[in-house]
C-alpha cells in the first residue's frame, strides 16, 4: 500500500555539559511538551559521556509523571537525546514547574496554553465540562428522544438517563446541567455556546484561492452538518460517467465520495473545540480537496503513528456519533481514507500538523498516483554520476530512493542531520534542483521534492 504523506520534524536543542540538573530537567519536559525534539549535550575534555547519559535519565525520571525515554547514545563528542513527538502526559518538572520550547528556548508554560495542552493530551476534556450558561431547556428534547429510540433497551422515558450515561448531562449541586458535547450534539443552538463549531465549506474554481468561489456556511448540531455537507459534496465535485461491465452508464466522483466524507465526520468527531476562534474548513480546488480541522493531533499520536494509533480527544461525541451508525468506534477512518484512494487509482492522501491545526489533502491526479518507486527505475551512482555532491546530498537522493511514496521534504532531510542549520539543509536541495536531478513540487509548508526523471510529465 502506498504510504500517507506527513510532514514533521524534530527540533534540535542544546546544552553545555557544565549544564546543572535543572536544565537537563528543563530541557527534557520543554520538549515533552512541545512537539518532541532532539536534546544535544556537548562534551568537553573534562566531561565524560557515560556520567552525562546517567544525569540524563535521572533528570527524566524525576520530571512529574518520569518521562521515559530511548537510551541517549554519544555521537561526535555529543550525548543525544531522543525525546520522542506524541507524549501523552504533560510534564512537570521536580520543582513544579510547566515548561515549554518556543523558538529554541526553554519557556513557562502560560496558564490557559496549560489548560489546552492538558486538554490536547487528554488531561483535561473540554466536551466533559458543563457548558457555561447552559441548562436542560438547552437541549433539543425531540432530538434526543429520537437518539434514545434507536438504541435498544433505551425509550423516550429513559432518554435523560441515557444523556447522563454517555456523558452529555452531568450532577452540578443536584443540578442537570448539559456538558459541551451534549449541546455539540443535541442543542437547540449549539453556535451560543461554541463559537466556531461549523463548517464553512467553499468550492474554487482553480488551484488556488481568488474571490470567485463558492461558499456555504453549515451550522447546528453536528449530526446536523453531516448531513448538510453531502449534497454540498454532490454539487461541487466533478463527476464522470463510465460503461460498466454490464454496459449500464456507471456515475462516478473525481475522489470516492466516501472518503471525503470520512474525512469531514473524523473533522466533526475530533477537532478542538476548545479552541473556539476557528472552524472546520472545507475546500474543494480543480485539483485538490482539503479538510482543515482546529487543533493538532491530540494525546500520544503524531504523523507517523496516525494510521497504526487510536486516541480520540473527543469520546463522548465519538461514543453518539457511532451509537449513530455515522463513525466505526474503534476508529479506522484512516485505514480507509487511504485504501478508498487506493482503490481508484488515486496518491495517498497527505496529512499535514500545522501550529493551528491539523489538515488533510486529497488530489485528484491519477498521472501523479501512477509514478513509479524511483528505486525501481534508477540507482544512486547513476543519479550522482557527473555531479559533485556532499554527503547531505547524497543521503537525500538515497532517502528518495528508498521511499515508497516517492517524494522527501525538507524536514525529512533535517531529521538525517539535526546538528545541521535548516538553511543549509536548504541550500542543499535547491542546489539539487539546479543540478536538474530534483524537482520542487508545491508551495511553501507543502512543499515537497521529487526525482525530475520520475516526475509526472505535466509537472
């Protein structure tokens, strides 16, 4: 199967062996509660690697909850340190303190910026929390009984217990109150209480964003949204018409209709809601359809777990939304996202963490999906026959090589070389464009590089 398309990287931070225990302590829980990272401690003449490793993994083990981590190895005269990305905890250090990296510094952890990392990773659950100004008279009783009705062993009488249950009602002081997943799911007026709970979907006709589109803006509970975003999908995306094998005209979307909507269901079920300045975004492009959801992956997952991991931020809802027959539980809506463009010929889908948020590319291009493994059709003494590369260079061309997808980004280049300046990093794959041996493919963050020879010819 073709691998998803991600992009991440590890930042680097660094300390001086003379760096006393409540900088190591620091520097591990900043970046445990960042986004991971690579903590280098430089060796002097007068400092010996194995007593640093031991400092090291005595600092982890005192942080609140122990941090653990790989086994610290030395490379030229530095004890690196792998602080994996996608920790599930938020770490303090022995003195109490929440730290965080920011722009390569180590810095306190505002408090609200806590209170959302201890929500991201599932410390604390905003959809659990009674929503503030909210009553019983909130809720859409009708929408709930109807919910309650097609469960078995559940009727419209036991409707109320059935809310308390799955969490969507909580006690305050002998009080029903409804929780924030209760009004997502079953409000009169969900957008009172959670500023930014819709969809704003906008069709384009181009590649890019101009002022001539389409747009729709989809409120309501949730279950509301699923079911308005579907004929928006049904008028915006192309479609063709084929003879079947029975000679009967077959209708066929340029993407399967069923990942799209799996995409925006996996958007409703697990985005932030917490964070309420925002709002899912649907956009569809002449070569393109994108899925941008608020907040970051949540708890231990990351990029590279995302297919193989569960971890949901939002259970309540995830819980409803499945007694609705709308998501499978157990959460495979990934696993088949990808074989569902798999199946029509069509790239991987590409998934992208962003400061804000977290989103999800599919493309239309069957000539792009159909490119060869690079490995298949070239070596790497005939790609650097003639050309006068560094060992940077050389590593990059043998990551492409050895990529299922075909393609290597600048973060994964940085991942090889984490002591190495991004801007070097940089300079080295533009140089390869020069050569004419790689070819830059989209913009900015989503850029990405490829083989020339491999490329799609319209490219």
């Amino acid at each position: 199967m073709t691998t998803p398309t991600t992009t991440s990287a590890l930042v680097p931070y660094t300390l001086a062996a003379q760096a006393s225990n409540t900088d190591i302590e620091e520097a591990l829980a900043g970046l445990a509660n960042y986004q991971g990272g690579m903590l280098h401690v430089h060796l002097d003449d007068s400092a010996d690697g194995e007593t640093i490793i031991d400092r090291v993994l005595e600092a982890a083990l005192t942080l609140d909850p122990p941090l653990i981590l790989p086994l610290p190895r030395i490379v030229d005269h530095k004890v690196i340190v792998h602080v994996p990305a996608g920790m599930p905890h938020v770490y303090a250090t022995s003195a109490g303190r929440y730290v965080v990296y920011h722009t390569s510094q180590i810095t306190n952890l505002p408090s609200r910026e806590l209170r959302r990392l201890m929500m991201l990773r599932g410390a604390l659950s905003f959809e659990s929390t009674p929503a503030e100004g909210a009553n019983r008279s909130d809720l859409d009783w009708h929408k709930v009984n109807e919910y309650a009705a097609s469960l078995a062993g559940y009727s419209a009488a036991t409707a109320e217990s059935l809310l308390l249950q799955r969490g969507c009602l909580v006690d305050v002081g002998g009080t029903l109150r409804p929780t924030y997943a209760g009004i997502l799911l079953f409000g009169k007026d969900p957008q009172r209480f959670v500023r930014g709970a819709t969809i704003s979907a906008v069709h384009f006709d181009g590649t890019v964003m101009t002022d001539t589109h389409t747009r729709q803006d989809l409120s309501g509970t949730l279950i509301d949204q699923i079911r308005h975003i579907e004929p928006f999908l049904r008028a915006h995306l192309r479609r063709e018409v084929r003879l079947g094998d029975t000679m009967a005209r077959e209708e066929q979307y340029e993407y399967p209709m069923e990942a799209a909507r799996e995409l925006i269901i996996n958007a409703l079920a697990h985005r932030d809601y917490s964070i309420q300045g925002d709002y899912i975004r649907v956009l569809v492009f002449t070569n393109r359809f994108e899925v941008h959801s608020p907040g970051g992956l949540p708890g231990y997952m990351t990029l590279e777990n995302l297919k193989d991991e569960r971890f949901s931020r939002n259970p309540i809802i995830v819980q409803v939304l499945s007694d609705m027959l709308y998501i499978e539980r157990l959460g495979y809506g990934v696993d088949r996202v990808i074989e569902l463009m798999q199946s029509h010929g069509l790239r991987a889908p590409e998934f992208i963490e962003r400061a804000g948020g977290f989103q999800v590319v599919l493309y239309n291009s069957r000539e792009e999906a159909a490119v060869p493994s690079p490995a298949s059709t070239v070596s790497l003494t005939e790609l650097i026959a003639g050309h006068d590369l560094n060992p940077r260079q050389e590593r990059a061309l043998t990551l492409l090589l050895e990529s299922p997808s075909g393609r290597l980004t600048n973060s994964d280049l940085q991942a090889q070389f984490q002591e190495i300046h991004s801007e070097t990093i940089r300079r080295d794959l533009v140089d390869l464009v020069k050569k004419g041996i790689l070819l830059k493919m989209g913009q900015k963050r989503g850029s990405y590089y490829v083989l020339r020879r491999a490329a799609p010819e319209q490219a």
